[in-house]
C-alpha cells in the first residue's frame, strides 16, 4: 500500500468551479495517485510510472474521448 501522508495533491488548472474532477499526487517510489476531489476522503487509485505514462499518453492520443453523438 502506498503512503500517503504528506501527499501534496493538485487539480488541474482547467478544472471548473464545479469542483467536478480529480486530483493528482506525486508519491515517492515514482508513483502516481488518484482521487475524486468531492471525496477526499474515498478511494485512491495509485499507478506506477509506467501505468501513468501510458494513461497520460492514451489521453494526448484521444484514445479516452467519448463518441460523438
């Protein structure tokens, strides 16, 4: 289980004041966390470098955009 204490979690810039998106934190042992910003204290997930490298790539790449209607 990654520690978590300390972690310093960020939102994105282009978040809306909704508060309707994530936050990221950077974790020792080159890891990446997770979570809802409107549940802070819910579930983390935590990816390792090579899991978050992939996700942000997949992300640039649109392979996560929603179907157009």
């Amino acid at each position: 289980m990654a520690d978590l204490y300390g972690a310093r979690w960020v939102k994105s810039t282009f978040s809306m004041a909704s508060g309707n998106c994530v936050e990221t934190a950077r974790l020792a042992a080159h890891q990446m966390a997770l979570r809802d910003s409107k549940d802070r204290s819910g579930p983390v997930l935590i990816f390792t470098a090579s899991e978050w490298r992939a996700f942000v790539a997949g992300v640039k790449d649109g392979q996560f955009d929603l179907p157009e209607a």
